[in-house]
C-alpha cells in the first residue's frame, strides 16, 4: 500500500528540453531520462548481462549511480529472478553506441551510461580481474571460486526517482564451482516527494567544460573579460554591466565592503590578468580591498602615444563618486611622479603637476609610458570617500623589452587613521611578519609602517663579512624558525670595547624595538596588547667580552574558541651571549663566527571545553506564603 501511493502521489519533475532532446517513449524501463540503443529484457525474460565488454563500459561509474551494501526493501511482491549465468560465458556484447542526441554537453565527452545492468563501478583494473569483482567481465570461472563475496552488492541509479532498475549480484558458494547470480529487480521509492519522471538527461552527468583552444579562445576571452578573481581576499569583482544593474537595483547612501568604485563615467579602472598575463582595463577595484597585480601588455612602440593604457590621462582623468549614485565628485589628483631610464634608474620628479603624455622618438624609442600605478582612497567610517590621489611611475621602453609588464596597487585609509599593517585578525597569520614598536613615557605604541622593518634579524649573504652585511636585515616571520650568521675577521690591535659594540649592532639592528603586539590586530594605543621584549645577558667572566650569538624566543599559545583558536604572543625574550677573548689574541688576525636565530615556542596548555554554569533561581515568596501553618 505504501508503494502505491508514493507512485500516486511522486512529483514530476519535467524541465526544458534542450534542442537536441529525443522524446522517450512511454513504455519505456529504467531510469527515466536514460538513452537505450535497445530494449531492456525484463526481469524474467531470459539471462541478462551483468556488464558491457570493456570497450563499451566505462571505467568509473557515471555521476548520480549510488552505491548500497544491500538492496533496500520493497514493499511490493519480489520479481521473478533472472537464471545466473554462466561464470565462463563470454559478456554479452557490447551495445551500440547511443545517438548523437543522448550525448551529454557539448559533444566532447562520452554519453552519460545509467543502465545499471552495463555498469561495474569496482572494475579498476584494466584487462583485469578485481578480486571480489562479481560484475567483472575479465573474471573467469576460477576467479569467482575464490571470491569470498561481492565488494558492491547492489548498483542502483539515482535515490530520489519513485522507480528505477537495481542490479544485484551474489556468490553462490553452494556450487561446485561457486558461481555469480545477477539479479535485476526493480526498486520502488516509498517516499511522496520522490521524482516520478524527468526529461532533462543531461542531469544525470557533468557536463564537460568548454576547454580554451585556438579556435574558441577570443570568444571565452570576451565572455569571461571584466571578471577577477583576488586570491588574497576571495573577491569576485563584478562588471560593467553588474555594476549598472546593481546600482539601480539597490540604490544606498554609502560604499560597502567590495561593491565597485563609481565614477563620472562608469567605475574605478584596475587592470589585472585573467586567464592569461596580458592585462584587462574592465576590472573595476571594489571599496575596502587593497589589491596588488601585475599584468603585461604587448604594445607597438611605434604607436605607444596612441594606447590609452599608457597614458597618465587613463588613470588620473576621472572623478569618483563620493557616494553611489551621488553627484557630489571627488577628483583624482597626481601625488608623485618618478621617472624610470632604459637601464632601470629611477628618478622622483620634484613637481607632480606636469602632465607627461607617452611621446614617440625617433631612435625607436618611447617615453613617459605608465609601468607602474597605486592609488591612495582616504575614506570615513560611514562609507564615502573623501580623497583620491594616485602616483605614477613613468618609464622609457624600446623594441627590446616587449612585452612590458605594468604594476597596480590601491590601498584604502580611513580619515583620521594612520596606516599601519596588520599580521592577522585577530590572530598572528603564520608568515606573516611581528608587528614590534618603541612606547614613549605618556604615549602609546609607535609603530614603523614599514611592516617589514619592525623586528628584524641578519639576512646571510654569499660572502658572509659582517661589516658588508651591517644595517641588511630580514623581517622576523610569524611560526617561521630562522637562523642566519656571518664571519668577521679581527685585525691586530683591534679595541675590545669598539669591537664589542660593532658586533652588537650587526647582531641586533640599529632600532631594535620595545614591545612586540599580542595579536595580529593589536591597536598602539592599547598597551595591555602589547608585550615588553624582555633582554637577557649571558655571558663568561673576563676582561674581553665580545657578543658571538643574539638569539629571540617568542613564546605564543593559542587563544579563543576550541573551533577556531587565534595564536597569541605570550612573551619575547632576546639574549646575547657572549664570549672570552684573551688580549693575547688581538696580537694576530683571527676569524670569529657569529650568529642571529629566532625560535617560536608553543606554550599552549590542552584544550579543555568549558561550560557555563547552571543558572539559580532567585525566588523571593512572600511573607505569608505558608499562613495560617506558620
């Protein structure tokens, strides 16, 4: 009863047919939606092949074939079994192959195979028998007496259709020898939501994706133009076209995260790469993703001052709206030029109010060409944009250095704000470099805004002279363990003293920072996120002390949720230790080796989960609650 009435009440799911859709006929089995060169034989008709030949049978099942250890019930009375056959019969052979309408995507790729009776989705091997294989059709008879049961008992089509077709295989061991038994059955779904009938074959596969050629690869270029994907920030940029639409659609009196700078004409040009290097002027720059690419371009020299990509004017010649959809215009100005030679020497011109236009020589060279653009949006916290300046860096190409490659950069500031880069949010980012600072009596933190420059060790180099490399430092990285040193020879006659200080500042930098941040967001006024670097001297007794290794520990643990766990610096320790040097040994040259190493530690307890305590009831009852008793 229960199978009936899913039958009656089964949804039919009928969608558009595509072009090259082929009606199916009404009496037809299986899987609905499914392509047949031949009619299916029912269950009771006569022997069926449990699998193709391995020409026409695929190698992998086709997407939407699910797989049980055990045919599910049916409430209807079981069909009659289909005779085994014989496990040293040869397979059927293999069915012809389904008319072009029945092939799934564009043409490309094979047909999508649904008849479970032609599928052997354990069939790894090629030319093979795989062990416990009972729909295997490179197993012989002697194969199948080893078999001590079959890994896929049951192959069924797609769960969700009212009716489909399941085969089913077993080991008869009671045989001599133990032969296969193949079983098709049909399935009913006794659900009332199952799929009574669908048109739309190509469901039951992946279509194959279009695959750039010579041929169709200007027209995928221009479908996919204008769209950027950021890896570093996971946003889809949208177009042109998207842009318009969603500004009429959703019209709002402020810039939100990642919506498209608009400007007089449409929106704020930043070209990227897309599916090549060659650069694309449609992708606009979303508000609040600070954004760095490198594009190139092939270009004529000879009509470089035709190409408005390389052109000040491309870039600098625009308004931006300081709201959507506003008429209030903030205007992009020129903050600085600097002028790049043919040999890569660059100069910083002392006015920015020239308008230097690419111009043609006549030594087959073109100069004031734009290589390098990075805006500067001054925005407030209520989402409009104040202030807009863009700087330049202008360079001189010939026929040589075809292709150029250009560079563009923006970068958001909040009014009022200084810019100061973060290594996390809130948590350290492993790789990312340790925000350190000096603090000033009755001030917060300063910070450099150089994030690469805030605490630093000594960068090796090939000749490993400690005077060559004095002031040549490397950022100190977030979970990254680093070790570098160098060699330095000490001359007759040298002052211990002098030489101990020279040593030092190799070792140490010339600004070594006070505190370093907790986490990767900590704000300089905040104080209690900011730990002291705590200084410890180890050294020998002795008249010459001279510094021969300066190690940092950084100890972190991880803060927060058990679900999502955000490193935390605990404490920075700096240590010199140094050595004896006898006054007998300046008499004569030496060589002495000296070392800069940084170790993270993690002092991270186990994770325990906490729970809250039970609430208490604060009941008060009245006086006479227990009157007339009391």
């Amino acid at each position: 009863m229960a199978a009936v009435a899913a039958l009656s009440f089964g949804l039919l799911l009928l969608l558009p047919l595509p072009p090259a859709a082929v009606k199916r006929s009404s009496g037809g089995e299986g899987v609905p939606g499914q392509s047949r060169a031949a009619p299916q034989p029912s269950a009771g008709s006569g022997p069926t092949s449990p699998a193709a030949t391995p020409s026409a049978r695929p190698t992998a099942p086709a997407p939407g074939l699910g797989l049980g250890s055990s045919p599910a019930p049916v409430s209807l009375p079981p069909p009659p079994e289909t005779p085994a056959p014989s496990a040293a019969a040869p397979p059927a052979a293999a069915a012809p192959a389904p008319a072009p309408e029945a092939r799934a995507g564009t043409g490309a790729g094979p047909a999508p195979v649904t008849d479970v009776a032609m599928l052997c989705v354990c069939d790894l091997l090629v030319a093979q028998c795989d062990i416990n294989c009972c729909c295997d059709p490179d197993c012989s008879a002697a194969d199948f007496s080893l078999f001590t049961t079959c890994s896929v008992p049951i192959v069924t089509g797609d769960s969700r259709l009212c009716s489909q077709k399941a085969a089913i295989y077993s080991i008869d061991v009671a045989a001599h020898p133990p032969e296969r038994i193949f079983k098709l059955v049909d399935q009913n779904n006794p659900s009332i939501f199952c799929i009574h009938a669908t048109n739309y074959k190509q469901a039951l596969s992946f279509i194959p994706p279009e695959m750039p050629t010579s041929q169709n690869f200007d027209s995928l270029l221009k479908r996919f133009e204008g769209v950027t994907l950021s890896a570093e920030f996971d946003v889809i940029l949208n177009t042109e076209s998207a842009v318009q639409n969603s500004s009429n659609a959703n019209e709002t009196a402020r810039y939100e995260y990642g919506v498209p700078i608009q400007t007089a004409a449409a929106f704020l040009r930043l070209p990227a790469p897309l599916v090549s290097s060659q650069c694309s002027d449609a992708n606009p720059a979303a508000f609040l993703v600070n954004q760095a690419m490198k594009c190139s371009r092939m270009i004529n020299v000879g009509n470089c001052n035709t190409i408005q990509a390389l052109s000040m004017l491309f870039y600098a010649n625009s308004s931006i709206l300081a709201v959507p959809k506003s008429s209030q215009m903030v205007n992009v100005t020129v903050q600085t030029i600097t002028v790049q030679s043919l040999n890569g020497t660059r100069t910083l011109l002392n006015s920015s109010d020239v308008l230097l236009l690419p111009r043609f020589l006549d030594d087959q060279v073109c100069i004031n060409v734009v290589l390098g653009v990075s805006y500067s949006i001054t925005y407030t916290d209520a989402g409009e944009i104040t202030d807009a300046a863009v700087s330049f860096v202008l360079g001189t190409i010939n026929n040589i250095v075809l292709p150029i490659q250009q560079s563009f950069e923006i970068r958001f500031i909040q009014l009022n704000t200084k810019p100061v880069p973060l290594s996390g949010n809130p948590g350290y980012g492993i790789g990312l470099p340790l925000r350190a600072g000096f603090r000033s009596p009755g001030s917060g933190i300063i910070q450099s805004t150089n994030t690469y420059g805030q605490l630093t060790i000594l960068r090796s180099s090939s000749n490993q002279d400690c005077l060559a490399v004095e002031g040549v430092r490397t950022p100190v990285l977030f979970g990254y363990n680093m070790i570098s040193g160098c060699k330095l020879r000490i001359t007759a006659g040298a002052e211990c003293q002098l030489l101990a200080n020279i040593i030092l500042n190799v070792l140490k930098g010339q600004n070594f920072p006070e505190y370093v941040a907790s986490f990767g967001n900590s704000q300089a006024q905040d104080i209690l996120d900011w730990v002291p670097i705590t200084h410890i001297q180890s050294s020998e007794q002795g008249l010459c002390q001279i510094p021969v290794s300066f190690e940092i520990e950084v100890k972190w643990t991880k803060y927060g949720s058990l679900v999502n766990p955000q490193a935390k610096i605990m404490n920075v320790s700096a240590t010199v230790i140094t050595t004896v040097l006898a006054q007998t040994n300046f008499r004569s040259e030496r060589t002495i080796q000296i070392a800069n190493s940084v170790t993270f530690v993690d002092v991270s307890t186990p994770a325990e989960p906490g729970y809250k305590a039970q609430p208490t009831i604060d009941a008060k009852l009245p006086f006479d609650f227990f009157f007339p008793f009391i």
